[in-house]
C-alpha cells in the first residue's frame, strides 16, 4: 500500500444456535441488561481531546485504559496486548510484497482515511464465497477535529479492476459488493478480497487509504454480549428477512432470506430501548419494506456502530476490569487489518489520540436511489462524486455546510 503523502494531496432454518448461519446466537444466550473539520460556519470551541466514535470501539478499545486512567500503565499494557494479539493482520497490496515499515508520526500525519468493510460470513460458507455486505469510509480531517462515516450502497454498480493474484480480470460494471468475492478466489482470502475492494473504491473515489478493516458480523454479536446490549431507536414498525415468531412468540432463525413478509416475520417494535445482540445485528441490516432500502440500512448500521462506541466507553464497561478484556478481546477477533506498515499498537495509539468530535454520518446519493445506467444496480450521483471528490481534497466541511441533504441526522435518541 504506497504512502499517502506522496500520492495524494497536501493537505431460516430451525431453531438456533447450531442452525443460525448469521451467527446470532439464540436471544436467550445474549439477552443481559475544505476547512477540514467542522460542518458549521461559526468557529468551534476546542474541546476535549477524545478519539472518534469508531475509533474508540474497533480501534483503541484497549487504550480507552490509558484515556481514563484506569489501572495504571502495567493493565493498559495488558489490555492493549489482549487487542492487538487478537487481530490478525496481513497486508492487502497487489503485488503481495512486504510492506515498509513506517512512522505513525508521520505517517497519519495530515488527513486519514480507513476503508471499511463488513462481510456476511455465514457458518458452513467457504471462506472465498463472502462478499462486502457494508462498506464504509472513514475520513479525519487534517485538522483532526472531525470524522466522517460514508457508506457506499453494497449494490452500486462501478468499474471493477483486475486482480491478477486472482486470475481476476477486471469488469467495466458491477456490483461494488462483488470486488471483495472476485479478489477472494484462488486462494487470496481476505487479503486479496479486501485488497481489491480497496483498489476499486480508490478508483471510484480518488482517496488513497491508510489502513483497510476487515469486519466479521458474526464476531460483532460477541462484542455486543461483552457489553450487556446496546441501546437502539427504531422508527416504525420492521419486520425482519432473517427471524420468525415461533409458537411461543419467541425469535427464532429461519433461513429464508426473502424480500417478502411473512405471516410470522419477527417485528422489531417502534420505540427505543437496550437490545440483545442478536436482535441490534438483525435490525441493522433490514432493508426489505423501508422506505429507504439499504440507505435505511446504511443509517441503521452506522446508529449501531455509534452505539456500540457510546456503550464500550460507558463507565460500567471501562470501570469492570472483567468485562472490558472480555470486550477487547471480543473485538480483536473480530477484526482483520492492514496498517500500511505502521506498527499495529502505534497505528492504534496514534488514533487514540486524535482530537475527535461526535462522528459525522454522510449518505451517497443524499438518500435517494438512483437507478445506475448498465445493469440492476444502483448508480452514483453527480453530488456522490462530488462528495468523494471533497473528501479526497480534504475539504468535506466546505461541502457538507453547501448540501446539507448528505447528513444523516443523529437521532438515536441517546
């Protein structure tokens, strides 16, 4: 993965859980309680040094020790080992060299950005069968004073590069979902999936990336059980793809996953509340019967995400010794990154440090479907890449503050 400052700018089925491909585990087992930066035009009051909110869940759990001062430097220590040996890292470059070691000084220095991607690994799927169920980019100002979270529908549909370590050659159209399961084949793995993805959406984006996450779902429903729930809102009435209403009125795993209701579709309530991870998981990634489709997703998968952050770093997790290394734990091994050379505790260290406000939530397409122009996917927007055109300029703030209608509002209710 080259450095970025010398690329780039300046500045159903039965019952669970042995029948439960997602992962989700039976609800009974997990049921415990341009100016970089700022959006608006007046000048900020300088807060409180904190990291953004995904940071502080998938990237500094084991540092939010050394934030609040808990346990002195010997359980930081600890901690942070229990992090970092539970992710497994690998690099996602083309060529498959070895990647040269960096600085994290210099190298996150200035602008940052993190590919993202979650992946719908289902029990008894082969490992090169997966494809990008989410896909978001993290962007930190230069200023590090804001973060960024900007999804790309899973069905857009864009050029796709070849991947020769894939006896992949490359497609004019398709769905972007599908560059993690091309790059995948012939035994590249995560690495090769991810690393096309990262070549494709640089290509659609003209970002260059820092760092590449890989994230298990499956392995998020262990982080969400470390941490006794997640408080989430829903808005209307949802009926779910993936759950049913057995006999007893209970949730149960069924493996249809159609687009169609069913007389005893589980139906996530109206109203805010603390969920189980089995049921803030099958919530997050409804689509079917929203208004919205996957934009309602994307806003209800960034709501957990932002959850999740708000909850890791309640003080009934951080002042629990037990249940934060079994939430750190929980996490790393959930994880797969790449950090473009930077040492794995220094990558994290680094962004632990970072001078964050509230995390700023973005839509492509401003929300609106838009019919792509080859195929059955969705196309990109003339705004779409003109926001990926400010995130790549640095210059997010100045386009924000012009088309506000690229906020997801923070209605969680929290």
């Amino acid at each position: 993965m080259p450095s970025k400052t010398s690329s780039r700018r300046s500045s159903a089925g039965s019952g669970y859980p042995d029948d439960d491909p997602y992962g989700y585990g039976s609800p009974d087992q997990d049921s415990r309680g341009g100016r970089s930066g700022g959006h608006n035009l007046k000048p900020k009051k300088k807060k409180k040094v904190r990291s953004p909110l995904w940071t502080k869940l998938i990237l500094v759990l084991g540092a939010v020790v050394t934030l609040v001062g808990f346990g002195g430097v010997a359980v930081a220590k600890s901690l942070m080992g229990d992090l970092t040996s539970s992710i497994e890292t690998g690099t996602v470059s083309e060529d498959g060299a070895k990647v040269e070691k960096q600085d994290a000084r210099t190298a996150l220095k200035g602008p940052i950005d993190i590919l993202m991607l979650g992946l719908d690994t289902r029990d008894g799927w082969a490992a090169n069968t997966s494809r990008a169920d989410t896909i978001i980019i993290l962007h930190i100002p230069a200023t590090h004073d804001q973060a960024y979270l900007i999804s790309i529908p899973r069905d857009a549909e864009v050029a796709i590069p070849s991947w020769k370590k894939a006896n992949y050659n490359g497609t004019a159209h398709d769905k972007i979902n599908a560059a993690y399961y091309f790059g995948s084949q012939r035994g590249q793995g995560w690495q090769g999936g991810a690393g096309l993805m990262k070549k494709t959406v640089e290509q659609l984006t003209g970002l260059k990336f820092d760092g590449v996450v890989v994230i298990d779902f499956n392995g998020f429903k262990n982080v969400i059980q470390a941490m006794g729930g997640v408080y989430m809102c829903v808005e209307k009435d949802t009926w779910s793809s993936h759950y049913i209403k057995n006999k007893k009125g209970e949730p149960q795993y069924y493996s249809y996953n159609g687009d169609h209701k069913l007389s005893n579709s589980w139906i996530h309530k109206a109203g805010c509340r603390n969920m189980a991870a089995w049921e803030a998981l099958d919530f997050s990634r409804q689509r079917y019967g929203l208004a919205n489709s996957d934009y309602d997703r994307q806003k209800h998968q960034q709501q957990l995400l932002k959850s999740m952050a708000k909850k890791a770093t309640s003080a009934g997790v951080i002042t629990n010794p037990l249940k934060l290394s079994e939430l750190i734990k929980a996490a790393g091994a959930s994880l797969k990154m790449d950090t473009n050379g930077v040492p794995l505790d220094d990558f994290i260290f680094t962004l632990k440090s970072l001078a964050g406000s509230d995390l700023i939530a973005l839509k492509t397409n401003a929300g609106t479907y838009a019919k792509s122009d080859f195929g059955s996917g969705e196309g990109i927007t003339q705004g779409t890449k003109d926001m990926f055109k400010a995130a790549s300029d640095d210059r997010l703030g100045d386009f924000i503050t012009d088309n506000p209608e690229y906020l997801i509002p923070d209605k969680t209710g929290q």
